[in-house]
C-alpha cells in the first residue's frame, strides 16, 4: 500500500471539538429515544454541550460542536439530508448566531440560562421560518408558536441550568487540581 | 411557584429572570395573537345580494330576513351564530349549523339569504360551493 502523502495531525483544538461533539451527539442519539406528544417540541439536551464549550472555549468551538452534531447525529439516526435535518440545520445556525451576540451581554447579569433561552427562541424562530417557506406553505404552522415558545422557555432553562451546573463543577475541579488536569492538554484557554 | 433549592437558584442571575419573564410574555402574546385570530367579532346577513343588517356576536338575538320564499330566520348567540329556519327546500344552510370562526358562510340560495361571520384574520376570504 502506497503511503499516504498527506498528513492529518490532530491539534489539542481538534481532540477537544471532537470530544465535546461526541458528547453532544450522544446526547442527541438518548434524546431521539424519548417518546414525545407533539413533533419538534424536544429538549434539546445536546444543546447544553454547545453551551458548556461557549463559555469555556469561545464562540468558534461551540459552532464546530454544534454543527458537527448536526451533521453526525442526522447520520446515526438516518436523518440526514432528511426535512428534520434542514429544521435542526437550521435551528442550530439561527442559535449560534443569537449566542455570538448574547454571549458579550454582561456576565454578571446573565449567565447560562439566558443563552439558552435566547438561543432555544431562536432555533424555533429559524426552525418556523423554514417550515413556512418550505414543508408546510401554510400559515397554519404558526397555530403552535405558542406551545414551541412554552418549550423554549422550558427547556431553555432547564438546559442552562444543568450547563450553568457544569460550568460551576469544572470550575471546582479546575480550582481543586491547579490546573485543568482532565484536559492539561488545553493550555490555551481564553481569557474570561 | 416551583420551589428551586438555593445551589441551583445561585445560578439564576439577575438577567437570567428577566429573559425568562420576557420569554413567559412572548408566549403569552403570542398565545393570544395566534389562537384568536379566527374568532368573529361581528355577523353580516345579505339578502337579495344587498345587506340587510350588520350585528355584533356580543349578545344574543334573532333576526327575520324576508325572501322571495319567506322568511329566514337567523340567530346569534355570544361568538356565534346560525340559521335556525330557511323555507328552502334542501335546507343546506341549516344543516350547516353554528358558524363559529371569522370569514365562515352560510348560503340559503333559494331564498336568497346569507351569512358571513366578519373578524380579524379571517381563514379564507370568501367560499364557493
């Protein structure tokens, strides 16, 4: 076998977009499982990685994240290239751009929670758009804007919850050991 | 009110209760905006192709419409309304029941009476049979 010419090094940066994604694709695979009443209220729960990477490594890596999940968890669940992929899709840049701009809102004032709401009213807004323009050209969509805003709100802070949670214990951790001794080979953190 | 225990509450800033109360707002409103919108506000009666009378659904009366077969007997109620007796011979208007969402129609051809129910975000503008 002729060897290759190219060489894929992973950085640190990639090891770790890797593993935050594998853990939101997992979540995104338990999710699927869950039997719910009504089609496009869910949880959302692999959104609480995306919100764990937002805070600890940037904007850049939570969109890495958030997309490689998209793509690789549409993939596992036969979903790809699918409506529900485009909705999700689209849903995921809609919030990843709302979080580009909450993410610069004052940190003492609003924390986890906010993003994720604001985030989660975004992927329904993104998600409604597409909807009506494209799967269902009626305005009978809208008639559950209320109970997807419900959702939002909901799940939103149960999400930011559980990430602002996260956030806190790593941080414990961090304190505890010195330095970030489960990720030691992430030394490049951002300044908060 | 749910009851948080304090090490999660500790989470919750200031700003983060706002957000939440603007969200609880947003969907309140849009409750409102979106799962009233086919409700009728007022009731028009044609006869003959001409309006013989414009009501509101607020309070309960009957209207008597004469036609070229008798007379048409039309009844609202709060939020509704119907036509209770046409001398036509099929009867269709009738059977038709309660119209209850705006821009709903009820067409007594033989006797030449009609009803359509007017309000906010009607669901179709008009109906043909």
């Amino acid at each position: 076998m002729t060897r290759s010419t190219i060489e894929l090094t992973p950085t640190v940066e990639d090891r770790r977009i890797a593993r935050h994604a594998a853990a939101a694709i997992v979540l995104t695979v338990a999710e699927a499982a869950i039997p719910l009443p009504l089609p496009g209220v869910k949880p959302g729960l692999a959104n609480i990685v995306t919100l764990v990477v937002l805070a600890r490594w940037g904007w850049r890596e939570a969109v890495w994240v958030s997309l490689l999940r998209v793509f690789a968890g549409s993939l596992l669940l036969g979903q790809f290239l699918a409506p529900g992929f485009f909705l999700s899709l689209s849903g995921a840049i809609a919030s990843l751009l709302v979080l580009g701009l909450a993410m610069h809102l004052p940190k003492r004032w609003f924390g986890p929670v906010s993003h994720s709401i604001l985030a989660a009213f975004a992927h329904i807004g993104a998600q409604l758009v597409v909807a009506r323009v494209w799967l269902v050209p009626h305005d009978g969509v809208f008639y559950l804007v209320p109970v997807f805003a419900a959702a939002a709100v909901l799940f939103g802070v149960v999400n930011g919850l559980v990430a602002g949670r996260l956030l806190q214990e790593l941080a414990i951790e961090e304190a505890a050991t010195g330095s970030a001794e489960r990720e030691s080979e992430c030394v490049v953190k951002p300044p908060n | 009110m749910i009851r948080i225990p304090a090490d999660w509450r500790a989470l919750l800033r200031p700003g983060d209760w706002l957000v939440i109360a603007a969200g609880l707002v947003l969907c309140v409103y849009s409750g409102i905006g979106f799962w009233t919108a086919g409700a009728p506000d007022g009731v028009i009666v044609r006869a003959g192709g001409k309006v013989f009378a414009e009501a509101d659904l607020s309070r309960a009366r009957r209207i008597e419409v004469p036609g070229p077969l008798g007379t048409t007997l039309v009844e609202i109620e709060p939020g509704r309304a119907r036509v209770a007796a046409d001398p036509g011979p099929r009867q269709y208007c009738v059977r038709q029941g309660w119209l209850d969402r705006a821009g709903a129609v009820a067409i007594c051809a033989p006797n030449q009476v009609s009803l359509i129910l007017t309000g906010r975000g009607a669901d179709y503008d008009s109906l043909n049979y």
